[in-house]
C-alpha cells in the first residue's frame, strides 16, 4: 500500500484517515497530487513572507509527497507512460531542492503547473473508470 507522505500519523483528521483508507489506488494518487499542490501553495505564501523555516517545511512534505508518486511507479505496467512521468517527478524534487535552498518561488511555480496538468489528467483516468470505459488497476 503506498505511504501518504503528506500526511503525518497523528496530525491526520479522521475525515483524512477514512479518504485514505477506503480509497482506491487510483484515488489515493489524486490524494496525493492534491496534498502536494496544497503545500506547495502554502510554500510560496510562506516565501513571499520571507518565512523560510515555514516555506521549508511545507516544501519537505510536497518532496516527500512527490518522492512518495515516483516510487510507486510501476514500469511493467506503465511502460512509457511511467517513464515520462519518473522524468516529471524528478524535475518537480529538483524543482523543490532549488526553492528550498534560494527561497525562490519560480521552481515552486514551475512544479503547480505541472502538478495542475498531472491531476486534471488523473482526473479524466478516474471518470473513465467510474464509467466503465477503464479498468481500475486494483481496490
């Protein structure tokens, strides 16, 4: 099962716990997606405020989100779909060490547009399988 990196046992709300724990594979990858978009807004809040202790933290969860996506990669299955997709996570960590250590919120900008693609695609992946016309990889 995979580990939600974004979320910290104990600091979990029970609405959190139960989303995770009675979602599909499929399902907890959008979690994941709108864990890491959600701290890496709250990093660029947190820089414009020159609040770096803050924007660090927030940036160490979304690389450990991301970090969490790319090694749930499945090669076999995913072929050249999970290829590019390892190039696109590694990119986004990259992406987030850059910011971390010059406070900068461009890479962090960089990584929501990619992040924004990545789940309004996964989005269209979860609708298919709603409708029957995709076959869920597994509960």
């Amino acid at each position: 099962m995979m580990q939600t990196g974004g979320f910290k046992k104990g600091k979990m709300n029970p609405y959190q716990k139960t989303a995770i724990q009675t979602s599909s594979k499929e399902e907890l990858v959008l979690l994941l997606y709108n864990g890491a978009i959600k701290h890496t807004n709250n990093a660029i809040e947190f820089l414009d405020k020159k609040n770096f202790p803050d924007s660090s933290k927030n940036i160490c969860r979304a690389q450990a989100i991301i970090v969490e996506l790319l090694n749930s990669l499945n090669f076999e299955v995913g072929g050249e779909i999970a290829k590019n997709l390892e190039y696109l996570y590694s990119v986004m960590v990259d992406n987030l060490t850059v910011a971390n250590f010059e406070h900068l919120t461009e890479p962090l900008k960089l990584n929501l547009k990619i992040l924004d693609k990545l789940k309004t695609a996964w989005e269209g992946v979860l609708e298919q399988i709603k409708d029957g016309k995709v076959k869920s990889n597994g509960a």
